[in-house]
C-alpha cells in the first residue's frame, strides 16, 4: 500500500495579476477535491503579501498526486501559467511520519 503524500505549493503572482492568479487557483479546487485520490486541496493566501497564494494538499498516494497533474484542467493552468506567475511555483512534498490510529484511510 502507498503512503499518503503531502504537496505544499507556494505560488507567486505578477504584480497587478494577484487576483487573476486567485481566480485561477480557485477554479482548480472544486475539480481536483473530486479526484479520486485527493484527501484535501486548500487555497491561501498571505495575510502579509496579497502576491503569495498557497496550496495545501493530501493525497493518499504518489500515484493519484501523478494523476492529477495529467488532468486537462491542471494541464491548461500550467499551460497558461507564465500569464499570471511571477517565478515557478514553489512545491515542497511532504510524507507524515507516524499515522493517527484514528486514521481510516
């Protein structure tokens, strides 16, 4: 059985494409919270620079993460992505060290 993945992804906008980037972002979690495999998608954004937006996600394998990066409208996103992002996204992966025995996965 695969262990379940964490992705933190800390996304920078242009300057003047902050809300533009926003919008775009909220538009991935309705579809990507519908995968299969995803546990949690959450959109932030800084309380300290309105630029800085970030995506905290769990997904219960290396696999359904690798899935969700080939669907078409993360593929448009990234597609289009240079139009609002100051610089390449940020991704950190993360795997949890202990599970929670109340942990039903």
């Amino acid at each position: 059985m695969e262990k379940p993945l964490t992705l933190v992804a800390f996304i920078r906008a242009r300057t003047g494409r902050e809300e533009e980037l926003g919008r775009r972002l909220q538009a991935l979690v309705e579809p990507t919270r519908r995968e299969a495999g995803c546990i949690n998608y959450d959109l932030h954004r800084s309380g300290e620079d309105p630029a800085l937006w970030m995506l905290y996600e769990n997904w219960h394998s290396q696999d359904d993460l690798d899935r969700h990066f080939e669907t078409p409208y993360l593929r448009d996103f990234l597609e289009r992505a240079d139009e609002v992002l100051a610089e390449g996204m940020d991704l950190r992966y993360f795997s949890p060290l202990l599970a929670d025995k109340t942990d039903k996965r």
